[in-house]
C-alpha cells in the first residue's frame, strides 16, 4: 500500500487556494512518517496532510471535508497506541502547528494552549508559575494536549489527580460540520445543561477537533519521596496501598506495581539500569509520596514503610535518596516496554478492574492464561493503585508480532471475559481506536448504539475518524 495517494479528493483544490501554503502538503515524504503508528503496528496512507496554525483554518478544513462528505483522521503527536491517528485515505489533519501556550493563570490555577502543545512544555510553563500539571506519561516528549484529551490518557499519577477528564475546565472545538464550541474561560463551577467537553473527551476525534483547552494547575508539592519496595504477593501490595493513603493523609500519588521478571526483563536489556536489592522478590513496587510541607513526604514514607515492615506487607525496601536515584528507581518502571520488546514478543492488553479486585485477578487469572500459550509468560504491571495493568502475555518466538498476537486470540478473549467477570474494563487508558473496535461493538452492544447515536447527531456524514472506535 502506498504512503500517498495521487488523487485529491473532489472538492479539495478551491479549500488549496485559499490556504496558506504552509497549511497543507502532498509530499510523500512528509505524510509517510505520519502514517504509521507509534509501534510500527499499523501502516496507511493520506492523499492530503493539512497542518493548520490558526482555528479558522481549522475551521475551513472540516467545513469542506463536511460539504464534500470527506473523511478526516485527526493527528497529534501519534503516540497513541490503538491505531487511532493513521490515516486509512483519510485526509489527514496535523495539529503540531498550533502549539502556543496562550495563558497561564496561577490564581485561577489554569493553562490554556492550542491542541499541538505538547505535554513536557505544558509541564515546564506550569512549572514556571510555581504550578503542577500533574499529567505525566512515557510519551510526555511527544504527546499533544488535543492526543491526550482525546484519549483520556491516564499516566502515573491518576490516583492522587486523576485522568485527563480530569484534569480539562473547558475546550474549543470544531465540531464535524464546522461550527465551533469555544468554552475556555476556566470556569470550575458552570451549572448549564449537558458538559460538551465531556463528549469531546475519550472520544478519539469521532466528534471534533480539539483545537484548544484550559487545563487544571495544581500546587507544587514541595517535598516528593519515592521508594522501591520488594513484596510478595499482590494482595500485600494492595493492602500496603490502602495503610499508606491512610497514613499518608492521601499523600500516595504513584503506586506501580511490577513482577520482579519484569525487572529482570529491563536490566538483562536496557543498559545502565540495577536494581537496588541483595536478593530477589516475587514483586515490586514504586511509590511516590509527595506532601505540601518541605521535608514531610519523607517522614510519612519512613513511617508507612515502618509499618509495613511490621504488618509483614513489605520484604524489602529504598526509599531514594536523591533526585538522581529517583530517576534512577523511576527509569526501572518506565523501561520495563523495552525491556519487554528486547526479550520477546507480547500480546498486550490495557485493562482494569476495581482496586479491591486487583490482587485477586492477578493471582487467579494468570495461570490459567498461561496454561493455554504455552511457553508464554504474564508479565503484568502498572498502575496498580488505579486498578490498571498493562497485562502483557510475552514469548520468546520466532515471526512476526501479529503472528504470535493470533496464537494468542483465545487467550485474549479469555483475559477480556475474566476481566468482564471481575467487573473491569477492556481498555483502562489507551481507548478503543481500531484495535479493539470490533471487541467494544461484541462485548457492549448497547453503550455503542448510544454512542453511535450522538455521532449520528454531530457526524451525519461520519466524516470524523470513520473507522475510529464505533
Ligand atoms: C512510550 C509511551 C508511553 C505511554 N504511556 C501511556 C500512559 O502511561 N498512559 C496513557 O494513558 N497512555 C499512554 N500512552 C499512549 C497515549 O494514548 C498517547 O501517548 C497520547 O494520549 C496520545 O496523544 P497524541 O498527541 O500522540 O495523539 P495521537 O496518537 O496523534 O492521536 C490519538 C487519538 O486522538 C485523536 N486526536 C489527536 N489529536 C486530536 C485533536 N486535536 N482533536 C481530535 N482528535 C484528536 C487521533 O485521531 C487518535 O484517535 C503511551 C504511549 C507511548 C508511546
């Protein structure tokens, strides 16, 4: 298949000439890159790229997609990872070049950018006005705020600040037939009939373009504290969670929870990584505990941990005693993908069950998963104070990805009823995209007519990332 296709789609030359030649291309080498996703999983093609700067190019864009009953796939920075932002023909809309950061207002504690921004430089201005933006992620390099809002992506510190849904006071989008919603005024109380920027979230550009967004600023913690710990079951790290926001008044804003093969997976591949223990342990776990007060998240570390000690929920444990051991401990969690990619190859799955259920799940559903592949391995970690893990059945095996993700299928489908089962969900944070369109449609027949009704509402023509998600 080709990464361009020749012909542009009847209708589209007038919208070229009243463009800005920056706003658009139809070279090859530019739109190729474009059209691949993040793990090289899926790969497509685009007749168009359209990259707008202003909301009224924006606006133009999707007035004649709508007219001419084009179809358009919205783009980020195509880092998600369900196939969502490649373009199958579709014309494809960039937002990387608006990426201005338009306010900040510290005592409203609120951002406001344009969609391209991305995460890492919302991070630093909100951190240059003495403010957090606490959403924080691997791809946190490359992630745009509209990707990530179209996602609801979620990260490590949802337990303390929650999701994107979270975290978003007010959107300005355009909706498929070209008319804009503008709510940016940062609002936290507005008490006016249905939240429309609540549509707009998770909904993987089916509705819209995000074209900007106001965002919650939090205060900056002015002590953090971070820990590995060994345990050995999951039902202690989960116990151990629950002492620790007790005694922490809240304060636990990370919990991850890794099997020590994980671990091992990362230092045997990714290089300069060590693990801070004399001997191993089924289990580990990287908490972060962060506190208002200077110097008090590592007091109530020390003291969760003491407690743990004695209530026999910990084996072993660090807490980090420096910023540069911090990364160091931080750096284990978030190389265990490569780690994980060096060893082998991997049917992952993106799932969640209740907090309370967790440990249950991971010590009754794994072997019976690993009885049916064999030679195949659970490695399961995560979010693990969310609820979620990324529950990744890996072998060593030769032939492509696909090939072992098909040997995997019964066992993907008995991992998706186990989590049906636990009353979970078939995707925590990563969304539906292509990927698991088909699953969403078998498992939940009646939520996807609901949504395809409001799409109906908003996208009479589906012009609006058709094959996305419904
Ligand atoms: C290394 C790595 C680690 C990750 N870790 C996490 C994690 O911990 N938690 C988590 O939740 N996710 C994680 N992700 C995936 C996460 O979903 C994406 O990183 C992010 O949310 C997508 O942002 P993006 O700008 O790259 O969007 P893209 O990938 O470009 O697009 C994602 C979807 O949103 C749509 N879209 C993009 N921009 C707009 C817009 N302006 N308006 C309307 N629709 C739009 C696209 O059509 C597509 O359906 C990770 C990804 C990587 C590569």
């Amino acid at each position: 298949m080709s990464t361009h296709d020749t012909a542009l789609p009847a209708g589209l030359a007038p919208l070229l000439d009243i463009l800005p030649p920056q706003a658009w291309s139809r070279e090859g080498d530019e739109i190729a890159p474009l059209s691949a996703d993040w793990r090289g999983r899926y790969r497509g093609h685009s007749p168009i790229l359209f990259k707008p700067s202003t909301l009224d190019e924006v606006k133009a864009i999707v007035a004649a997609c709508h007219h001419h009953k084009i179809a358009i796939t919205p783009q980020g920075g195509n880092t998600g990872l369900v196939g969502g932002s490649t373009p199958q023909g579709e014309v494809l809309l960039s937002l990387k070049r608006m990426n201005q950061i338009q306010a900040v207002d510290p005592i409203n504690d609120s951002l406001t950018c344009e969609a391209g921004a991305i995460l890492e430089t919302i991070q630093n201005h909100a951190a240059k006005a003495h403010r957090l933006f606490p959403l924080s992620l691997g791809s946190q390099g490359s992630a745009m705020i509209g990707g990530l809002i179209s996602t609801n992506a979620g990260g490590v510190h949802v337990l303390r600040y929650g999701m994107m849904r979270d975290l978003v006071l007010g959107l300005q989008a355009v909706l498929p037939d070209g008319s804009v919603i503008d709510d940016l005024s940062g609002l936290r109380k507005n008490n006016t009939g249905y939240d429309l920027k609540q549509l707009l979230i998770g909904a993987e550009g089916t509705l819209g373009v995000i074209t900007a967004a106001t965002l919650k600023l939090f205060a900056r913690p002015a002590s953090r504290a971070v820990a590995l710990l060994g345990v050995a079951t999951p039902h202690n790290a989960v116990d151990l969670l629950a002492r620790m926001k007790e005694l922490t008044g809240g304060g636990v804003c990370a919990f991850e929870l890794m099997p020590w093969r994980a671990l091992e997976l990362v230092t045997q591949h990714v290089p300069g990584t060590r693990l801070p223990f004399e001997s191993s342990h089924p289990w580990c776990v990287l908490m972060e505990v962060t506190s208002g007060e200077a110097e008090r998240a590592e007091i109530l570390m020390q003291a969760g941990l003491e407690d743990g000690f004695e209530r026999g929920l910990i084996e072993d444990g660090v807490i980090a005693q420096s910023q540069a051991q911090m990364a160091q401990f931080w750096g284990l969690r978030e190389s265990i993908p490569e780690g994980e990619k060096a060893h082998g190859k991997a049917a992952k799955h993106d799932i969640s069950v209740p907090v309370s259920r967790m440990a249950d799940f991971l010590t009754q559903v794994t072997p019976k998963v690993e009885a049916m592949v064999p030679g195949a391995q659970i490695v399961a970690f995560g979010h693990v104070g969310d609820g979620n893990a990324h529950y990744n059945l890996t072998r060593q095996a030769p032939g492509a990805e696909e090939d072992f993700i098909e040997a995997c299928k019964d066992a993907t489908a008995f991992i998706y009823d186990q989590v049906d089962h636990y009353g979970g969900s078939i995707s925590a944070e990563h969304g539906i995209g292509i990927l698991k369109r088909q699953e969403l449609a078998d498992r939940y027949p009646e939520r996807v007519s609901v949504m395809k009704a409001i799409k109906a509402t908003l996208d009479p023509h589906g012009i609006m990332n058709p094959r996305i998600l419904l």
